[in-house]
C-alpha cells in the first residue's frame, strides 16, 4: 500500500540550530501539505504546494521557516533557528489533484532543547 | 452506549460499547468533511468523509452523521474495541475548494477498557 514517508521520526535540536524535515508523496500525487501538530492539538497548516508552486503559505513563518518542492515531488521543510515553541510533531500529508482525501505520513516528532 | 452531547476533549467507554464522538464545525459554507483517527506517535488516518448534500453515511463500524442547521459531525462507533482507542479529529472544507487544505477540529481522546 502507498504511503507518504517522512523523515526522521524524531528529531532533538539545540534552539538557534538549523534542523530540516523530509517527506516523500504518495507517487502522483500532486498536491502536498505540511501540519505542524502541537502535543494535545489538531494539525494545522503550515504551507501547500501545487506540483511546485506554492498555493498557501500564509500560516509559515517565514522569518524562521522556508519549504521547498523543487521538482514537484519531494519537499523538504527547514526552520532555522529552531526556537523552544517549535517543538511539535511535523505531518507531511498529500493529496491526488482536486481531491479531498488527504493521507499523511507517521510525522516527525520535534523537540527543540 | 456512551454519547456526548456537547465536544468533549476524552471520553472513556468499555469494551463493546457503542461510541459517540461530536465536533462542532466553523464554516457554514463547508461542503466536505472527513474523520480521522490518529494512535500516539503516527499521523491521522482516514476513516470515514460524507458530503454536505447527506445527513448520514455508514462505514464498517462507523457511521458519521452530519446535522447542517447546528453545524454538527458525529462519529458513532459500533461496538467499541481496545484498538480503537485513539485521538478521533474531524476535518472540513469549504464548499467549492477541492484540493484546499483540510481545516481540523479539536480532537477527543477515546479509551477503551476491556
């Protein structure tokens, strides 16, 4: 069965450290999001991509955070510098183009020392 | 079976039981909704999406139930078992936006006890 892969499952970083985050679709799928998801919380929306235009970024702190997909497959999701309120479970999710459905992958779970 | 009227964060039931889990949702214009349940460390699985234009659609095990007027979503879980103890999330869209990124509720806590 396809799945979205996400790595690393976990991830402890030094606050001001660099730390990215990798996440790989389902193949085909078109439409790719990250959530963060704080502990005890529902996901929420960081940035979607479009093949590799970004659609909504709106929620992405942009000083700290940046995305990228540059081929419209993969994405990589950076935060430099890691601040103490990152520390979260970082949900990679993707969807075919113009459906609802959206499937995530296991998260990477953050935590910023 | 256990029922919840209003959202509530946990809700703890025994084996067998039926379940029934509420989310208020925000936007009058939503058109989709979908329920997911998500176990401790993975991320959210689907388990059942109804349309605006039904009141009622039935999975195995599962029925989720949508009332428009007071914009309320319910999961009902028949005969409730250990493994389906989870954090339950409801999710919508708004109408027309297919594609747009799904929007979640609170989630509640569901433990089963044998």
């Amino acid at each position: 069965e396809a799945e979205v892969a996400q790595s690393p499952r976990y991830k402890i970083t030094e606050k001001s450290q660099a730390v990215a985050f990798w996440c790989d679709p389902i193949s085909g799928h078109a439409t790719l999001y990250w959530y963060r998801q704080i502990l005890g919380q529902g996901p929420e929306l960081l940035v979607q991509f479009q093949d590799e235009s970004v659609v909504d970024d709106s929620q992405l702190p942009k000083d700290r955070f940046s995305a990228e997909r540059l081929k419209g497959v993969d994405s990589t999701l950076k935060i430099q510098p890691a601040e103490l309120g990152d520390s979260a479970m970082y949900l990679c999710a993707s969807t075919q183009w113009g459906a609802n459905e959206a499937f995530f992958g296991q998260g990477t779970r953050l935590t910023v020392v | 079976g256990e029922s919840v009227g209003l959202h509530l964060p946990t809700l703890s039931v025994q084996e067998g039981d039926n379940s029934i889990i509420n989310c208020a949702y925000s936007n009058s214009a939503s058109d989709y909704f979908i329920w997911y349940k998500q176990e401790s460390g993975k991320g959210p699985q689907f388990i059942i999406d109804i349309r605006s234009n039904m009141d009622k659609r039935q999975g195995q095990r599962v029925t989720v139930l949508l009332n428009k007027t007071v914009k309320h979503l319910s999961l009902q879980i028949a005969a409730t078992q250990p493994g389906d103890s989870a954090v339950y999330f409801c999710a919508e869209i708004p109408a027309n936006q297919a594609g747009t990124a799904l929007i979640f509720g609170k989630g509640t806590t569901l433990s089963v006890s044998s």
